[in-house]
C-alpha cells in the first residue's frame, strides 16, 4: 500500500513559503489592553496617589537648569531644596506632552506606531557578561559581542527594536564606550535603537555621528532613528545630575527619550505592588514636566521599570510573576494617561537557557502584553536578573515573543471565522473532517502561528532527526547569521567618514558581505 504524503508536502511547503505582510498572523503593533490588573476605583487611587507624591515630597537634588525650566512653568523649588510640582503643573504637562508617537528606524519598513495599546518588543540591558550556553559558562561581554547581538536582532521579527544589551568591557574610555555602543547599534541594524551615555558631552558628539549616517542634522531631525533610555531619577525621588543633563541634550537635539525609573521594590520603592507603580509613575511624570518644560511636545516614553526583589534575601528577582504584574499595572496607567509607554519584562533569574528561563520568560511578558504596554523591553536573551546575556538566546526568545503577540492578537469573530459554511460542508457531506479543507488551508497561515527554532516533532519523527533539542537549533542559526548577514544599510562612504572623525574601535572587514 502506497502511503499518500501529498498533502502534508503541500501544507509543508506552504507553511515553508515566505508571508505576504497581510497574511501573517501577527506584526507589530497588535493591540492589548484586554486585561487591566486595576479596578477602576483602585486605578482612581493610584493616580491620586501619583499626584500627591509630586505635590507633597517631590525630588531632591535638581539641577540648575532643571530648577529654572520647572519653576517656569510653576514647580515650587522647597526650604528644604525639594523640587515639587502642583498637580496642575503635572496636568499643564501631560497636556503639553507628545502622543502618538512614532519611533523611526533606519529602514522604514521597521518604523514603530506607540499610539494607543499597540504592543512591540525590544531589546535592552547593560549586562557585564555574555552567557555561553556551548560551554555553560560566562565570559566579558565586548564591542563584538554588541554588534553580533544587534545584527542577530535584526534578523528575529518580533524583536521590533535594538536597545543596546552589554557593556563595551574591552573598551576603558567612557566616551569611546558610549560612542561605540552607539556605534555597534545602528551598524548592527536596521531597526530602531536605543542607547544611553554617561555624560552629555559623550551624546553631544554621538549625535554629530548620528548626523553624518542620516545625512545630515534636517534628515536627523526628520527621523531619529536612535532613541536616549535615561535613568534620570535615583529612587526613591532623588534626580540624577548627568543623566539630567543627558536629557537636556537629548531633548535639544531632537532625540526620543525613554523617562527610565528603575526603583527595586522593597528597597528603593515601597514593598507593596501598588506603592511601587505610584513612585515610578510619579518619577516619571516629574521627568515628563522637565521634557516640556524644555521643549512641549519633545517625543518622550514612560519608561515605568519598577523592579521585584526576593525579600527573602534583598536580590532583584526579574523572573518573578510579580514582575509581569507590577508592570501591567504600569501599563494600565500608561494607556490611562494616553503617552507612550514602556516597561521591562522578560529577565529571567536562570543562569542559562533552560526550563526555569523560559519559564519566567513566558509568565511575565505575557501581562503587560495583554495590558498593552506600548514597548516591552528587555524581553529577549538577559539571563541573572540582566547580568548576562545570550546570542542564541534572542532567537529561541523570539518564538515566545511572537507567541505572546498572538495571545495579544486575540480571536477574531466575524461570518468568515466562525466557519458555518464549513462545518456544515464537513458535516452534512462525506467528508467528515476538515484536513484539506479549502477553509482551513485557506487560515493556516494567518490564524496560526508556528515556531522557527522550536519543533512539533513526534517521537519517532525527533528520533529519526538525531533528536535536536531547541538549543541547538537555535545555536545552529546564531552561527548561520553571524557567518553570512552583514547589514549595509550604512554605505562604506558614510562609514569611512564616521571612522575618519570618531574613535571606532570595532573592525568588520573580516565579515561578508550582504545584500
């Protein structure tokens, strides 16, 4: 008896066959918003809570221009040398602030719409070692490895944006450090990227680079494709001086800044979940009132980060299921206030990619997803509570992110979807199942979604295939990128003029070439 395969070979091969962009059962963007942690009467309390904050203690330590931008427009600079601000000096802001935003990529094919609920992943992290998952140990993360990440981002879909993972560790100047991190990040891809610099004269001259790769200051300011992630404030409600000025530069030179608040709860914010959301909502409204102070409407994002700690022993704890829902909350405030927002979910505690980290990977982006945080960062390949990451890491993570977008996505109810007319064909005809249908053939592809790294194998067909395990898949395709996939979207002329005037220290000529 001849076994017929012609069916599974075609639906194989239409599974195998590259996405038109509207058949595709997920892209960026899709809407959350569906699940909101907080009643509506407790969400009233939160925001109350929030004001009064800002109104009654308010921030330590201004700066000198930041006292005289936010006293202007009626923030109230105390005996006591605390910086407070009026509730309606708040509401003067968020009247004032930039929504619907736009974050512009070096290709606009991977430009980002931050209106509304409108959910993207990226990237993020300062980890001090990368995490070999081949020889299960840690090393100093470098400039390559930098680089190496972004390139490797660029080629996951549901990576949306590159915020820079690792710490430059084989480069001692802290100007060169920032301008190479820059650097390896838009060389490595074409997407969105985001950096920070710790001092303003480093991103003074950053920007001069980001001049000449977008062509000039005009086509810069028309599309910043490089966005400044800020830690501004100290929690608990303390300012800090150069991140200040940072945001200052930023803001005068037309990037996008992330308002970064990074409290850790039950050290730097209050213990309980609800206190913790109002401080770092509250610290970064203060920083919005600062934005618009300097310019109204400069594109700013909320980046509410409130961090988990293991009370048992004081560590951070960035794969507790707290964490998914102290950022949803954050999340409902977000879409609450209508400004764009982001959050950091998707740390794992593990050491390397196992059960635990995909564990903690999965359960806590999937909250802020279905609540719908506009960015969610770092939620691909930190391990050790952001400590370390991992390459391979990124493509085994992306599965769980475009699988959380599905999630997000939800179920469409319309005449088509809910399938009468095939289901009355299959019953009341001979067919008796709907393999083959032209129905389900017809939404196999755009109602499912299917991994790239991990596999459906059954037994016998995973022991015929030597029995890959994920980790080795994505292992293999790490290895595959970095051989092969070189971005050009900066032409040599345009990099040599970068090298001729900045310290670049990462060499590429060694790589090939792509188109």
């Amino acid at each position: 008896m001849v076994r017929r395969s012609g069916g599974r070979q075609a639906r194989h091969a239409q599974r195998s066959a590259p996405l038109a962009e509207a058949m595709k059962p997920v892209r960026p963007g899709e809407c959350g918003g569906r699940y909101q942690p907080f009643s509506a009467d407790d969400l009233g309390a939160v925001v109350g809570n929030i004001f009064r904050i800002l109104e009654e203690v308010g921030f330590k330590e201004a700066t000198p221009h930041c006292i005289e931008s936010c006293t202007a427009v009626g923030a109230v600079l105390g005996a006591d040398g605390r910086l407070r601000m009026p509730r309606s000096v708040v509401e003067d802001a968020l009247a004032k602030a930039r929504r619907n935003l736009t974050l512009y990529a070096q290709d606009p094919e991977f430009d980002l719409d931050l209106s509304g609920s409108r959910v993207h992943f990226s990237t993020a992290g300062a980890a001090v070692m990368v995490a070999d998952s081949e020889q299960n140990e840690y090393r100093p993360s470098t400039a390559r490895d930098l680089y190496d990440l972004a390139r490797i981002a660029d080629n996951c879909e549901h990576i949306h944006m590159f915020q820079r993972m690792c710490v430059l560790r084989d480069i001692e100047d802290p100007y060169e450090m920032d301008l190479n991190t820059t650097y390896c990040s838009v060389a490595g891809t074409r997407k969105h990227a985001g950096a920070s610099w710790g001092h303003y004269t480093h991103l003074e001259k950053s920007i001069e680079m980001l001049h000449i790769i977008a062509g000039g200051e005009a086509s810069w300011r028309a599309r910043p494709f490089v966005s400044q992630s800020n830690c501004f404030v100290v929690p608990p409600m303390k300012f800090a001086s150069d991140a200040l000025e940072c945001l200052r530069v930023a803001v005068q030179g037309g990037m996008p800044v992330l308002l970064l608040s990074a409290g850790q709860a039950g050290a730097t914010t209050p213990a309980t979940l609800a206190g913790a959301v109002s401080q770092a909502w509250a610290e970064c409204l203060g920083g919005l009132v600062y934005v618009n102070a300097i310019e109204p409407g400069a594109p700013a994002i909320i980046g509410t980060w409130p961090f988990v700690s293991d009370l048992r022993t004081g560590a951070m704890s960035g794969g507790s299921p707290e964490q998914g829902l102290i950022s949803s909350a954050c999340a409902q405030l977000g879409i609450h206030f209508d400004l764009p927002f982001g959050t950091a979910c998707g740390m794992t505690d593990a050491n390397m990619p196992d059960f635990q980290a995909g564990a903690e990977r999965a359960h806590t982006l999937m909250p802020p997803a279905l609540a719908g945080a506009n960015i969610i960062y770092e939620s691909a390949g930190m391990y050790s509570s952001l400590l370390g990451v991992c390459p391979e890491s990124l493509l085994l993570d992306n599965d769980v992110l475009g699988a959380t977008l599905r999630a997000v996505r939800g179920i469409e109810v319309n005449e088509k979807t809910l399938g009468f007319d095939d289901l009355a064909e299959v019953c009341l005809g001979e067919k008796g199942h709907y393999l083959g249908s032209d129905h389900t053939l017809a939404v196999m592809q755009s109602e499912y979604i299917y991994p790239d790294v991990g596999n459906r194998f059954s037994p016998t067909v995973w022991e015929q295939s030597d029995k890959p395990l994920a980790i080795d898949s994505a292992i293999r395709r790490r290895d595959t990128i970095l051989a092969s996939y070189v971005p050009t979207h900066i032409s040599p002329a345009i990099d040599a003029e970068v090298r001729a005037k900045f310290p670049i220290r990462l060499q590429i000529e060694d790589l090939p070439k792509t188109a």
